[in-house]
C-alpha cells in the first residue's frame, strides 16, 4: 500500500526494487522490499500529471524514462486553479544514480492543451532492443478528431505534432525507423488514428506490440499493433462507423473495410481489431505474463483491465500468436450488449478476477509473477502481485 500517491505507472529495477510514480503529485518515490524512499524527483504537474514510467540499464547505466504533463506556471494543478495553459506532455530520460534521478534529458515535447486534456496517453514500453515505444493521445475529450493526415503533411490544418499514435524512438530520443516517412515527427510514428489508450505491452514470444484503445460512446478495443498501423480514429470506433440515414438520423453502421483513410502511399495499413465491446467497459491497462508461474495455460497470455466492471480479463492468443483465441460467439472479435449497462456474458469465460477496481498498470516481474497497480485516486495506490492459491 502506497497511502496518498495516486499511481499509474510502476517500473521494475530489480527484484523487491521498484519505482512508484505519484501522478497527481507528479513525484517519482523508490519501493525497496516494501520500504518507501524518497521523493527521487518532484515535477510540477498540470491537470493529467505524471502518467508513465519505465527503465532500461545501458552500459552498466540505469535509465529511468517518464511522461509528464508539466504545468505551464510551476505548480500543480495549476491549468485548472488558474487557467494556465500547460508547458507540455513531455518525455523525459533521467539516470538512476544512489536512490536520486540525476542527468534530466528532455527527449520529446509535444503539446498540452488548457481544458479537456483526457487524452494525453502516457504508457511507455521498452523492446528486447531498447527501442521506446510512447503511446500519445489524440487532442482532448471535446474535440475528438485526430485521424492524422500525414499524407497531406497535416493533422487538421496543423503540422504533424506527434499526437494520436505510437512513437517509437531509442534511449537518446532519437527515431529508429522511418516508417511512414522522412521528416519529423513522421519519422517517429509507429502507429497512428489512435483516439486513447491506457494500455500497451510487447508479446514476449514475438516481440509484436498490441494495445488498448478507448471508443467514445462505442468501441472499445484489443488490437495487434504491426509497424504502420492505421487504427482508423475517427473515421471509425471498434467496427462501427457513423452514417446519416436519409431521414437525418445517425446510425452506427459495422464496417469491416473503411474507406477515406490515410495510408500515406499505402506504407500505413488499417486493420480491424482483435476484439472490440460494442458498449464500451472503459478498457485500460493490458501486459503479458511471460512466465508459468500462474501455471502453464497462463504463460505467455494476455491480462486486460476495464474500469466500469472493475474486471481482469485473460486472453489467450492463437496458434501464430497474430489474434486472440477466441471461440464460440467471440469468433466474430465482437462483444455484443444485453440491455443491461456494461453486461457482458459472451466475455464471462475470459473473466479472471473481478472487483479489482482501476488496475492502471500490468507487469510481470523479474520473479516472474503478475502486479497489478490499482489505483486509488487520493486514498493511496496498492501494487498487488497474483500467486497461485497453492
């Protein structure tokens, strides 16, 4: 129990060695079998605060890797308190040196907005070759669209500014692959048409990427992230896209092939997801358990949260690991409603704990076992480790 941080990151350093973010607070604090030390570092945060957190040693180096939403007027909060817009959702890199973060490095600044800034992203996940992936969100809750058109060098009259998609860069910040195209930020995009995500890990036995992606009233997604993909934002949320019927009615319509996307000369591909909720569960962190330490049919499998139902959901993936294993009335990768809010029976079978509250973080750790970080907003964080029952 972390009493009074509010925690949506956590990144292992070692076993029993872990750091805590404190979002809210925007400080960084180091868990050493259970003792709290610190503050290692205090950022003046705006309204979404300190979101992400990962690490990498290098060279005999520990890197320590961070997403803030920094205030505009160096004190917390202060975008709501005063209306000060903020500095930045900013990516930084510190060294880890005797319980300080010391050598801040600012590898990436992109823009922050003034109210209904819901939509930072925040994650941060690191590959078996030390690339960083930073999942971005699109502008804000009030102005949903985002479906970047790179193609035309524009997102909504703007230039390309690193929102709603996947950047992947290495430890210095620099690009790693130009995927969709030569000129900054394009060189940095793995994935882009993103809305918002909360969750994001790299199968450990192909070393793909897959993420989670919130719809607005519909939608809610799993999907396999290849380099280049499109997720369609928002041209079309889950399968559905919005039609206007010839009485002037809008409708929601599946649509398993949108038309109208960017594809930047066909070096970015759409694919439709994995899974999608037509009603959505507020779908928010997802990470792989690489080990059998849960028992052999949970090894390698994929753990999700939702915060309406409080659920931690498994999924196993399929024989060439490209989708999930799904069957019976999922073998359309769709969850239909029942008339009742978030119920959901055709996902009962994939339901592997309930009242777990807002899981906001999921890792395993170097012993090899499951932790979930819980969220708890100004009662304190609890980073729960799953054991087997024997």
């Amino acid at each position: 129990m972390f009493n009074n941080l509010t925690s949506t990151s956590f990144s292992f350093i070692g076993t029993g060695d872990t750091l805590i973010v404190d979002s809210f607070n925007g400080t960084i604090y180091r868990s050493v079998n259970g003792t709290i030390l610190g503050p290692l570092h205090d950022f003046n945060t705006a309204q979404n605060g300190l979101l992400g957190i990962n690490s990498l040693e290098k060279n005999g180096t520990k890197y320590v890797f961070l997403f803030v939403t920094e205030s505009g007027g160096f004190e917390d909060g202060d975008d709501l308190t005063k209306k000060i817009p903020p500095k930045c959702n900013c990516i930084y890199r510190f060294e880890l040196k005797e319980d300080k973060l010391t050598d801040p490095k600012l590898l990436l600044k992109l823009p922050a907005y003034l109210e209904g800034n819901a939509h930072a992203g925040g994650v941060l996940r690191i590959d078996k070759s030390g690339n960083i992936f930073v999942m971005v969100g699109s502008l804000d809750a009030e102005n949903d669209d985002h479906q970047p058109n790179l193609a035309n060098n524009e997102i909504n009259g703007t230039n390309p500014d690193g929102r709603s998609g996947i950047l992947v860069m290495d430890y210095n910040g620099k690009p790693v692959s130009a995927i969709l195209g030569d000129s900054f930020p394009v060189n940095l995009y793995y994935a882009y048409g993103i809305r918002n995500s909360f969750g994001m890990d790299l199968d450990p036995v192909t070393g793909k990427l897959w993420d989670t992606e919130n719809g607005p009233d519909i939608g809610d997604e799993i999907n396999l992230v290849e380099p280049g993909f499109n997720s369609g934002f928002n041209k079309i949320d889950g399968v559905w896209t919005l039609n206007t019927t010839a009485d002037g009615e809008d409708e929601r319509v599946i649509t398993l092939n949108p038309s109208g996307l960017v594809n930047f000369s066909g070096k970015g591909t759409y694919r439709t997801p994995e899974l999608t909720w037509e009603r959505p569960i507020g779908i928010v962190a997802l990470g792989f358990l690489n080990s059998s330490h849960l028992g052999e049919d949970y090894k390698n499998s994929m753990f999700v949260s939702d915060l309406n139902n409080g659920y931690l959901y498994n999924f196993n993936l399929n024989e060439n690991r490209t989708g999930l294993d799904l069957v019976g009335p999922l073998k359309d990768k769709i969850v239909n409603s029942t008339d009742e809010l978030n119920d959901y029976p055709e996902t009962s079978n994939n339901i592997f704990g309930m009242g777990m509250g807002l899981i906001s973080d999921i890792k395993t750790g170097p012993d090899g076992y499951l932790y979930l970080m819980k969220m708890n907003a100004g009662s304190g964080g609890i980073l729960y480790r799953l054991v087997p029952n024997n």
